[in-house]
C-alpha cells in the first residue's frame, strides 16, 4: 500500500469529522483546520496517483479506478478552492466521500489499462478534455444538488439563513456558468475524439460515443431553455443531473462492462 494514499485517506476522514459537524451545527470554528486536512489529502492524492499511473514499466496505467479518481482528485481541488472563500460547504461531504472511495478502490483493488500516450500527443488532449469537461460537469451536478436542497428547504420552511449561506440566484448563475465551460469542452472532446481515436463509431466505443452525444444534447437543450425560455428550479436540476448520469455511463459505464466481462 502507498503511503501516501494513506495519509490521503486518513485526511480525507478526518477533514469530513470536522466538515460534516460543523455543517449540521452551522459552526465554522474548525473549518480552517477542515481546509489544512484537505490540502494535505489532496497533495498526497495526486502523488498516489502519480505512482499508479506512471510508475509502471512502459506506458500509463490508464485504468478504471485510476481514471475516476483522477475526476475526483479535480473535482475535490476546485471544490476545495470554493469552498475556502466560504462557499460550497454544504456539497464537500460528498465531494471527500467521493475522493476516499475512489483512492480507496486504487489502493485496494488496483487494475492495469496499460495505454503509450507518449505514441499519440492527440490522443493524449482528447483524454484530458475528457476528463476536464467531465470533471466541470460533475461539479455543475453538485451545484444542482445544492440549488435543489437550498430550494426543498426553503419551500418547506427549515432553512434558517447564516452569514455564509450563498444566494439562489448566486448557485444558479455559477451552475450555468460552469455548464457553459463544460458544455465547451465536452464539444471539443467529441471533435478531437473524431479526429485522433481510430474510429469514433467502432463497436468497442459506439456505447460511449452515442451516450457522449445525448449528454451534449441534455446540456444544449438546458442552455437553450434556461437563457431563451427562462427556465429555473427543478426542470434545470432534472437536466443537470440527467447529462450527468448519461456521461457518467459513458464514460465509466463501457469501461466497467468489458472489465467485468473479461473477468
């Protein structure tokens, strides 16, 4: 086991010990202590991974759990970022959670995808606006969730404004804003998978290419409809999360399938 996917784990738990209270409580005495806890998980996350992917004998280690924890790791820094100018609390126990397990799964049940990105440098863009457009859109998901939770609590009168407590039209402008970023890099992931991957449509990634295109659509008609049709509140959340979960299965969903059935 790598010691520093350990130390990233322990972090993680004890950065959540502090999180989670302080958030059923509303007490932010020790979030400072929270925030030093995630940095130090989030530093030896990345050299875990560091190992995993690169230390192998030839090429990159671009296994599946490899490649959710590296999202997670992305995610968990932005969020981190946020969170550090007193926003996004109430989703950092998810994002954490999400961290743990994932590094959890690379250091208890590591796998082998053995890929040479040294032999294709656009194959190598095409992964990381993958990754990149499929972090963003994961972290305008948790903005969903917070709008949905903020709105649910407010129609049922058990919210109880604090100081810290961002604004509705203020979660929703940023979610808008990062699905816009995302929409962008996802259109220019499925250009360069065009052009680098051998065949876009080939029966080994037709799942993935078609699920890709019907989540670029779900963010497209969301777009169109908030800023042409005015549309707000849980028709944007349904969409939000409904992109998420059908790029999330085409990203992992293929992926895990073949695995499991070789094994």
């Amino acid at each position: 086991m790598s010691v520093f996917a350990l130390v990233a784990m322990l972090a993680y738990l004890f950065s959540l010990a502090l999180i989670i209270p302080s958030i059923i409580r509303k007490n932010s005495a020790y979030r400072r202590l929270a925030l030093m806890s995630v940095v130090v998980a989030l530093v030896c996350h990345a050299v875990a991974l560091q190992q995993r992917i690169f230390d192998v004998s030839t090429g990159q280690n671009l296994s599946l759990v490899n490649i959710g924890s590296v999202v997670s790791l992305i995610i968990g820094t932005v969020m981190t970022i946020v969170a550090s100018r007193n926003r996004g609390w109430f989703v950092l126990p998810i994002v954490y959670s999400f961290s743990l397990i994932n590094l959890a799964f690379v250091t208890f049940l590591p796998g082998e995808f053995i890929t040479h990105l040294e032999e294709s440098k656009g194959l190598l863009v095409h992964i990381g606006l993958a990754l990149f457009s499929y972090a963003t859109l994961m972290i305008a998901a948790l903005y969903a969730l917070q709008l949905a939770w903020l709105d649910y609590q407010l129609k049922n009168k058990r919210l109880t404004f604090t100081a810290d407590m961002p604004p509705l039209m203020s979660i929703e402008r940023k979610l808008f804003h990062i699905t816009q970023i995302g929409v962008i890099l996802l259109t220019l992931t499925l250009c360069t998978g065009l052009l680098y991957l051998n065949n876009l449509f080939s029966p080994e990634n037709i799942d993935k290419a078609v699920l890709s295109i019907l989540a670029w659509f779900v963010y497209i008609v969301l777009l169109w409809g908030h800023y042409h049709e005015g549309w707000r509140g849980r028709r944007v959340v349904w969409f939000s999360m409904a992109g998420a979960i059908l790029l999330t299965l085409a990203y992992f969903g293929s992926r895990l399938i073949q695995q499991i059935m070789v094994h």
